[in-house]
C-alpha cells in the first residue's frame, strides 16, 4: 500500500504565520515539528518512507527536501505552478502508474492532525483489505462528528454492508459541502452523516479512468505531459504544458460524478482536526472551550476561550479581559480579531494583493 500526501496549499486561513513563501504545512504550529512532519511520521512502521509520496509546488522543493530527509527523491512529485487539486491528483496518479504502481493507495493531506493514529492506520489497512470487494473501487474515510459543524463537508452514508471485526463498511450516498447550521445540526442527529476528511483509499487506475471519463481535457493534458516521462524531454514538456491545464478542483473535476455502486464508506473516531485555519487549532488543542492556547511569551488573566501566539521572542504579550479573542504576532504582522471574525481573514489576505502588504502574504 502507497500513501499520498498533498501539501501545495497556501494557507491564507492560517495567515499572518502561513505566508506564500512558507505556508502552514511547513510551519511548527504545534511543538518542534511541522504539520506536514506530523502527516509522514504518524504513518510509521506500517508505510516505509519509500511507500510514502508528497505532492507540493515546486517552489517548496528545498522545505520539503529539508523536512522529510528520508523519503526518497524519487517520491516527491512537484508541481511547475499551482492548478488546483484537479490537476495535480491526475499527475500524480499517472505518474504512478508510469512508474507501474497501481496497489491500493490512500491520499491524504499534510495540515491535519489525528490523535488515535494506531486505529487510523488500522483503518487504512481494512480499508484497503475491503477495496474490489462487492466491486467498491473507492473507500472514503469519514470521522464520526463531534459537532454540527457548518465549516467542514460532510459525507452521507447508508446501510452497513460489511463489518471486518470492529470496522464497517457502509454504502455511499452523497456529500454535502458545508452546510447551514440547520442542515449541519440534522445532519449530525441522523446517525447517517459523517465528516469528510477527504481521505480515500483507492487505486491510481480507477482515479485515472475516471479523469478520462468525467474530465477528459485535464485527463488529456497530464497525457501528453506523461508521454515524454523517463525521456529527457519531460522536464521541459512539463514546464511547457502543465501551467495550460484547466485549473478544477478534484470534486468537481471527478468525485462529484463517480458511480456511488463503486464506492464505500467507513466512519471512525481518529481523533482528528484541520488546523488550516486559526479557530480549528484552537478547537483541536483545547481540552474544553473556556480554555486559553498560548505559545511563545504570552501573560493573561481574567481570559478565556482565546489563542494567542507570540513569534517575536523580545516581546511580551499581556492580555486581560480577553475572551473569543485572537492574538498573533509574528514580528512585522499583529493580527487581532475576534475568533468569529477568522473567515474574513482570507479575504482580507487577498485584498493585499497589488497593493505595499502584498509582500506580507
């Protein structure tokens, strides 16, 4: 079994500390390592480092390189510009199979965290035990909710239709992504909906079927690009080609118009959480909401339920009478808002653009 891990994002919801430069993935958010450090490292003993692929842009060669000495050169797969998911999943399952790969293989993303990673890798491995059963070419791996969260997708699965000791199978019917609060609070009451991590245990020729079934012009670019690997021509034809690809996420580009016959679910507690963005690491740090999450030279009283980080080792952080607050210094950026005020910071972030901050993001 093969893993894959995406790590090209840039991660404006994470912003002041994840910039274009050195985005979230790479950054030590939590302890001395990097979330992208955590994604590799919890997949050991079960996957050796020659079974693991990072996928990433080219402009982090060298941080990837730095942080993941033991993964083979061969298994890092970069991207000359960034074309969404869409694309970038195509090439990398094509590679594969050029390289004559095509056992099953998990994808998985680089700024998650999961606590129960000894039942995670359980799960893949049953996961992959169940693949080309009862003809299911695709698992999704859905997380049993811990709330209505209106800011994940959720997966919506069906009946059980097989159980390998204590891990079930259950058919597939859908996703839903981010709904209202509504929909979010009956969606968590079913019993039948689950968070969708966008994990998924596959082969790289059923993805690749399926891009020249449902997105042939994506399909048909990362082709010809493919044609010329293993000759010299490929680095070239790739700096040529790949920036011409239609930019599409992998959703709508092949998940949304897959056969649901062909795929199935399975629904676990892994204890994860996406830190991609402020008030999710947060909620995946705190042992209850009232609780403060500091880092760095940070003093507060009369505070709750907020998070400040200090990355300016000089400076102190005072903070009294804080609540719902967040509090990031990173040296030449201060941001300060309120934790229900996180989304905007994407927009915010992309209003630099063009203008003297524009060199801060």
């Amino acid at each position: 079994m093969k893993a894959v891990i995406f790590a090209g994002g840039t991660g404006t919801r994470l912003w002041p500390l994840s910039r274009k430069k050195s985005p979230k993935q790479f950054e030590k958010i939590i302890g001395n390592r990097s979330t992208l450090q955590f994604a590799v490292e919890r997949l050991y003993p079960d996957f050796a480092p020659a079974d693991i692929y990072i996928s990433t842009n080219i402009a982090y060669r060298e941080i990837v390189r730095d942080q993941l000495p033991n993964i083979p050169e061969k298994n890092f797969i970069f991207e000359p510009e960034k074309r969404d998911v869409g694309p970038a999943v195509a090439f990398v399952m094509g590679k594969l199979l050029k390289d004559g790969i095509d056992e099953p293989v998990v994808i998985l993303w680089s700024d998650h965290l999961v606590k129960h990673e000894k039942k995670f890798k359980t799960l893949l491995k049953k996961a992959a035990g169940f693949l080309g059963k009862m003809n299911k070419k695709i698992i999704f791996i859905g997380h049993k909710p811990r709330f209505a969260s209106e800011n994940l997708g959720w997966i919506h699965y069906g009946s059980s239709i097989h159980t390998d000791v204590d891990v079930s199978f259950f058919t597939f019917e859908g996703f839903q992504y981010k709904p209202n609060k509504k929909t979010a609070e009956e969606f968590y009451d079913s019993g039948h909906h689950a968070w969708n991590l966008g994990y998924f245990v596959t082969t790289p020729s059923y993805i690749y079927e399926a891009f020249r079934k449902y997105a042939p012009h994506v399909y048909g670019a990362v082709e010809d690009i493919l044609k010329t690997y293993g000759t010299k021509e490929f680095e070239k034809t790739l700096l040529k080609k790949y920036g011409s690809i239609e930019s599409v996420s992998f959703d709508n580009a092949v998940i949304e118009k897959l056969d649901k016959s062909e795929a199935a679910t399975v629904v676990e507690d892994i204890g994860w959480s996406d830190v991609g963005a402020w008030e999710a690491l947060k909620e995946a740090l705190e042992n209850n909401p009232d609780e403060n999450i500091t880092r760095g030279r940070v003093y507060l009283e009369y505070s709750r339920d907020s998070l400040v980080y200090n990355y300016e080792g000089k400076k102190l952080i005072v903070g009294v009478d804080l609540e719902g607050l967040l509090v990031v210094n990173t040296g030449d950026v201060l941001l300060i808002a309120r934790k229900s005020s996180v989304p905007k910071i994407k927009e915010i972030v992309e209003n630099f653009v063009g203008t003297e901050n524009e060199k801060l993001t």
